[in-house]
C-alpha cells in the first residue's frame, strides 16, 4: 500500500519559515543609510536561531549572498553596484573582529579605514560574514577579494543579548546585534537601531520558548 504523503507545514510567504514559528512579528523597518551586505555561510541559511533574516527584512538597503566561496568577478561586480544609485561608487568596510593570527588560514594585512570617507553614511557600504568564528574566518580567507578591505572592529559592546546560542569567546554578539552596534558607530546614530535590537530580544525569547516546547529525546 502506498504510503500517504506528510503534510507539510504552512510556510510564512514573508519570513519563510513555518508559520507556527513565523518571526514577522519582530520586524523593525528601519531606513539604514549605511548600505548592508551579508555574505551568509550555506550552513546557516537554515538555521531556525540565525538572525540574518529578520536583520534583512528590517533594513531595506540590505542584501544577502549566499556562500563560502564566491566567485571572484561576481563579488567585485556585487561591491561595486550601489543598491540606490548605481552610478555612485560606495567605500566597502568589512566588518570583522581585531583577533590574532591564525598560521593555518593567513590573512593579508587590511588597509587602514579613510576616516575623511566616513563622513557620509549614505555613501558607505558595510559587508558582514554571517557564519560560525571558524567559518566566518575561513570565508575570509577563501576570499582574497574581503581581505582587500579596510576592517571596522566593534569595541565597549553591551552583553549579548543572542542567548540561544553558544559564543566562542566572551563578548561575541548575533550577526544582527553586531551590524546594529556598526550600523550606530557609521552613522553616528547610537539610538536609531535599539527598536530592532528589542525585536531581536523578542525573537530570542521566542526560540527559547519553542526550544522548551519540544518533546524529549
């Protein structure tokens, strides 16, 4: 006898995750004027505790890639190409940790940030790896393109508040509380994202509830 097909769970058209679970209720629309790429790890696209999806939901000038590699012509052409007006050139910042050397995955040395080009927010792009501290740094070094970048390291950050997930060293926050807290030192805003971090700190609190509601082993 054929076996009937499971049902499959109604999925959130906006959020695309499965309604019982949908997260659009934590939404914070909030105009950015720093320009956002997120170059997002392929294990953590479906990570139901990743935050990148109510991140980019939240901010309209915000993009995703999804790899650990990228080809290199393709990453250029995606630096270059401003999401407002592509005939203003946007200044690229990574967004990535001072932390030391790692002999197995060597780094180029970044250039320094132009701070007399971060005088214009609107005129900025900032780019985020979304990934694990080992896949974070790996995508970074497959990438020699990212390692061309100047660096913008975050420094007297609050706690966490991403409790759902274990850190790797004290101090390290979600990929949304860490653009947040850039997105507030580049344009020089520090309350401007704070509705979106109490967003997120709803949406921790719905994971950790769900994270209890399921059945033991």
């Amino acid at each position: 006898m054929k076996q009937p097909e499971p049902v499959k769970r109604p999925i959130c058209p906006i959020c695309r995750r499965p309604q019982r679970t949908c997260i659009c209720e934590w939404i914070r629309p909030t105009e950015n004027a720093v320009e956002l790429l997120i170059l997002q790890h392929p294990l953590e696209v479906d990570n139901a505790k990743g935050s990148v999806r109510l991140l980019n939901l939240s901010l309209p000038r915000s993009q995703v890639m999804v790899g650990e590699t990228f080809a290199a012509a393709e990453l250029k052409a995606r630096l270059q190409a401003p999401l407002a007006n592509p005939a203003a050139p946007l200044y690229n910042i990574l967004l990535y940790p001072e932390s030391p050397e790692d002999p197995g995955l060597p780094l180029t040395m970044p250039p320094l940030l132009d701070q007399a080009l971060l005088q214009e927010p609107a005129q900025l792009r900032l780019i985020v790896l979304d990934g694990t501290w080992r896949k974070s740094r790996k995508m970074l070094y497959l990438n020699p393109l990212l390692q061309q970048l100047p660096r913008l390291a975050l420094r007297d950050l609050p706690p966490s508040r991403y409790l759902i997930r274990k850190a790797h060293t004290p101090g390290q926050l979600s990929t949304l509380e860490a653009t947040c807290h850039a997105l507030m030192q580049l344009e020089r805003l520090p309350e401007k994202y704070l509705p979106l971090l109490d967003g997120f700190s709803g949406f921790v609190a719905q994971q950790a509830a769900y994270g209890r509601s399921l059945p033991g082993p």
